[in-house]
C-alpha cells in the first residue's frame, strides 16, 4: 500500500502507551493471539490501534529492554575488567618496589653468585654459565 492509500504508522496515545507499560511492568511479555485481541479492544477506548500494533510494540519492547540490559552488563563487565588491571598494575609495582635495589657488598656474599657467571651471548640474550664458583657451598 502506498502512503497515500491511508497506510500510516501507528501512534499510540499517552493513554495507550501507560496501558501497554503497565502491563508490561506486571509480567506481560508475549501475549498469546485472544490476550492481544483482548488488549486490542481496550486500547481502542483511547485511540485507533490494531491487532499488529500490539503484538509489535510488546515485541519491540521487550528487544530493547534485552538490549538495554546487555549494554549495562557490558558495561560493568569494562569497568570490572579495568579495575582488575589496574589493582594488578599496583600489585605489581608494590612487589617490583619490596625488593628496592641490593648492594654491591651483598651480592658478594651469596657463594652461588659470580659475576663471569652472566654473559651475554653472540644472540645478544643472556645467559647462565657454569663456573667453579657457581657450585661451591652447594
């Protein structure tokens, strides 16, 4: 049909609209086809509707409260997430800070450590090389 043929959307009144959330608000979700045709005479109190047009609006209704709903879980689940990295971040740092730097004079203390024992390779990674000293005190 074509616009001019009389096709238009329907616009519920306020009156409609109250009525429809309403029984929304108390559980309706997908009424069966006489509950919509009971529904449908109701509303025509206040203003032209169809059949369609609630049958639609409950569906279109209850699409966008699931959306709604997925959003904000969505965005709690962002949030979550974020505050979990961040309370990791400061974990870390708090744990890097508790070891501070050792000084030189410890360092020679501890009978595994030898400074030879670290050397760079050709590859330009390091690695650890066996000496006498590595195994005294073992």
């Amino acid at each position: 049909m074509s616009p001019a043929a009389g096709s238009s959307r329907w616009c519920p009144t306020p009156e409609q609209l109250m009525i429809l959330e309403e029984m929304y608000k108390t559980g309706v979700r997908t009424p069966n086809a006489s509950q919509i045709q009971h529904i449908t005479a109701q509303l025509s109190l206040y203003g032209k509707i169809e059949c369609k047009n609630v049958f639609y609006w409950f569906q279109n209704h209850k699409a966008r409260d699931r959306q709604k709903l997925r959003r904000k879980l969505n965005k709690q689940l962002q949030l979550q997430q974020q505050q979990e990295v961040v309370h990791y971040n400061q974990q870390s740092h708090h744990f890097l800070d508790s070891f501070g730097s050792l000084p030189a004079s410890s360092t020679q203390q501890l009978p595994f450590y030898n400074s030879a024992a670290l050397n760079c390779s050709s590859g330009g990674s390091w690695r650890c090389i066996r000496t006498s000293n590595n195994l005294e005190g073992a």
